[in-house]
C-alpha cells in the first residue's frame, strides 16, 4: 500500500483479545481503528471507559486522547490501513460444532473494503483449515489473489485474562502464511510489537497450535476433576497429593480441580478440533472423555453439596449461598462459566439460591435479573451452605469462616483456614459423620 497508510490497522473486535491488542498496538507507536458492531462498546471507548479490567483508565485514556485508538463501528475505514487483524468470537453452537458466522461475517465486510498491498490477520481461536478454507475465498472473490494482491496469515490470540505476570507483548507470537509472502509481511507487523515471533509453515500449524495448547489444559485439568471425585470415594484428599506430586522436579506439572472447566478458550477450543477430525471420519478419545467428565463436573458439585447437608435436608430445602460466578478468579466475566451451570442447576432442583460476586453485580438467566447478595454475618448464618466456586483474591475466608454453617470448598481457596466440622473442600475424601 502506498506509505501514507504505513502505520495505520484495523482491529475486528473489542472484546477480551480485541481492546487489549488495540491498546497495546497503539502504546508501540501504530495508529488502530478498533471496529466492533456492538455501539455500547464503541460509546463507553469513546468516553474512555474501559470494561475490562486487563486495561486501566490510564492506558485507554491516553490511547483515546492522543487518538492512537479510534474506536469505531463503520468497516469503511478499512479502506484506509495498512493491516487488519480480526480477533471477533468463535463460539460453539448448542450442538457443540464450531460457530463461524462472526469471522464469516468480518470476512464479508473486509472483502468489501479490501485493497491491494493490505495485510490481513486471523487471531481468533478456530479449528485448522479455517484460514484457507473460510476466509481466504471470501477474500479473494473480488478477484484479488493472497500472496500475490494482498496477505493472509494466521496468527492465534495467546491472551491469558487476569494474567499479570506476562505482558501481551512477552507472550512469543506464531505466525503462519497462506504464502511465504504472507508469512513474511505477518512477521514484519508482528516483530515490531512482540519480543519473539515465531513462524510455523502454514496457517493450519498456527490455528493447531492454539488448539493443542488448551486441548492439554482441558485433558490435564479433567483428569484431576475425575481425581478429585475418585478421591471423595477413597478418602483420600487430593490436594495434598497434587502438592506432594508437584515436589518432584521433573515429569510432572501440576492442575488443579474445581467446579468444571469454564471461559471461551479450554472448554471450546478442543471441541473445534474433535469437529475437524470427525469431517475425516476420525476423533480423538481424549477429547471425548474430557468433555464428559468437565460436563459431569457441575452435577457433582451439586450431588455433593446435597451430601454435605445437615440431616433431613436437602438441597430442594435449602438455601444455598454461592461465592464467585465467574469461570476464572479476578475475571469479571461470566460468558461459558460453569459457575453459572451450577447455579441454574440449583434452581432446576428447587433450591432458594443466591450468589456473591464482587466483580459481578447482577446478571441474567432464562429472562430473569439475579443480584448479587450483600456478603454479610446475617446472610451468611441463614444459609445452610456456602459454596465457593471462584476463589477471587478478596474472598473473605474468615467472615465466612466464622459465620458460616456449612462451608463447601470447590477451589481449595481454605486450605490456609483451619480444618473443621464445618468445611469441606472438592476432593478432600472427608466423610460426612
């Protein structure tokens, strides 16, 4: 493209990969037009409010006012950059199949617009073959040729949210081309922002290594909720074998239990590659029984509470206060939370649920608001059981512990209180006298 656009992008999407691309774009010198269709998002950006809490006020402020970042909802800017990177959702559908109609549409938008010289980029999690096979023929139907007219390359998002620890551009960045010309114009945007890019022979690599990435979490962490559950059975708690475990220096990595696998990435992303092997008449066991086991997960959780029970109750009588709904500790985001699973499960039986979360301060279910409950010493007395699905850093364990009744512990967030006939954690193999 001629050099008056070098230096210009466009961003696709603004949610979790999206905004904090875009800033971090912005920060290195680049000049981003973050697009979404969703106008709430484009209004609170514009009035330099940020809703998510992996980008400060300050941050999204400064990239605003100076107009590094312009947040906008009219595609028609693309005509007028030098690169494109498309971070939109791939959820599953109800049926669990890959939901593509968000990069087929940003795909339809940007063949509209798109223009000689013109880098584009997919980072949104999807199974192998997605580049090529999805977006590279709406591309091209104008007649403009990839590696030739314009470049397409693949380039998985790797954004942990909630992470502190790893800045996005310490995060090493694969990179896979349609062409080897495409490789190389991904490599040259991608270079001047993170500190190592690494390059895969083709697009399929890349949107694989996405894949294995979190298929290895979600087996890994499944097999330790079937643990933990194993564990119930042979009074044996599984916490103190993970940490004993995880003393040997090699061959080994810990995970963890909880209440089921939740978010958009673990629990979707392996299910976007067993869809790809069952097109080839194949499939992968691991996957399956993973997805079984996280699935089962939620009904445990409330199978065991209903254990945990003072006598002549049960969870059709009681009441049952849940801390945290998110899928992930400091995250406020509630979107594939099995957090939430265990809640409407609880209401399907009857029980008088509540919930806390200090991130979280209503949300909706089936067409009905529910709040979240003030976490106070009466509320906590009345109900007949606390249990703790997200372990957000400011639980506050000893209020808890002090008022509560009964105290079911699905994240280990007590393993510093003191035991008691009150507390049971996920795993732990405590028998209920």
């Amino acid at each position: 493209m001629a050099d008056k656009y070098k230096g210009k992008l466009a961003v696709i999407g603004l949610g979790f990969v999206g905004l904090p691309l875009s800033v971090t774009l912005a920060e290195k010198g680049f000049q981003v037009y973050g697009i979404d269709v969703d106008v709430r998002k484009i209004a609170s950006l514009n009035q330099k409010i940020s809703y998510i809490d992996d980008i400060s006020q300050e941050r999204l402020e400064h990239a605003v006012e100076n107009q590094s970042f312009i947040p906008t909802d009219d595609y028609e800017i693309m005509k007028s950059v030098q690169s494109i990177i498309v971070c939109v959702p791939t959820p599953l559908t109800k049926d669990k199949n890959p939901d593509l109609k968000y990069v087929e549409s940003a795909g339809a938008e940007i063949a509209k617009h798109l223009q000689k010289g013109q880098l584009v980029i997919l980072e949104s999690s999807t199974f192998p073959g997605t580049t090529k096979e999805v977006l590279l023929p709406l591309l091209e139907k104008q007649g403009l040729q990839a590696g030739i007219d314009f470049f397409l390359a693949n380039s998985p998002e790797r954004i942990d949210p909630g992470n502190k620890q790893y800045a996005v551009t310490q995060i090493p960045k694969v990179v896979g081309g349609v062409t080897a010309a495409c490789q190389k114009a991904a490599h040259d945007l991608y270079s001047q922002v993170y500190d190592q890019v690494v390059l895969v022979s083709s697009t399929e690599a890349a949107e694989l290594t996405k894949l294995l990435e979190n298929t290895f979490r979600f087996v890994n962490i499944s097999f330790m909720n079937e643990m933990a559950v194993l564990c119930d059975d042979l009074n044996i708690n599984i916490w103190e074998v993970i940490d004993a475990a995880a003393t040997k220096p090699y061959g080994y990595t810990p995970f963890y239990p909880g209440p089921g696998i939740g978010g958009h990435c673990i629990p979707v992303d392996p299910l976007y590659l067993q869809w790809k092997l069952l097109q080839s008449k194949k499939s992968s066991d691991f996957i399956s029984l993973s997805d079984n086991v996280n699935v089962k997960m939620v009904h445990y959780v409330v199978n065991r509470t209903n254990e945990l029970l003072s006598k002549g109750k049960d969870v059709k009588s009681a009441k049952v206060l849940l801390y945290g709904v998110t899928y992930k500790k400091d995250v406020a985001d509630i979107r594939d939370s099995t957090a939430v699973e265990v809640f409407e499960e609880f209401l399907d039986r009857g029980t008088d649920v509540y919930y806390h979360d200090p991130l979280i301060h209503e949300m909706k279910m089936n067409g009905i608001t529910y709040k979240s409950a003030d976490l106070t010493e009466e509320l906590l007395k009345e109900m007949d059981c606390v249990v703790i699905l997200t372990d957000h850093t400011q639980i506050p364990l000893s209020l808890i512990e002090e008022h509560a009744v009964l105290i079911f512990d699905t994240r280990n967030a007590t393993r510093k209180l003191t035991d008691s006939d009150k507390l049971f954690r996920l795993g732990d193999g405590k028998k209920v006298q």
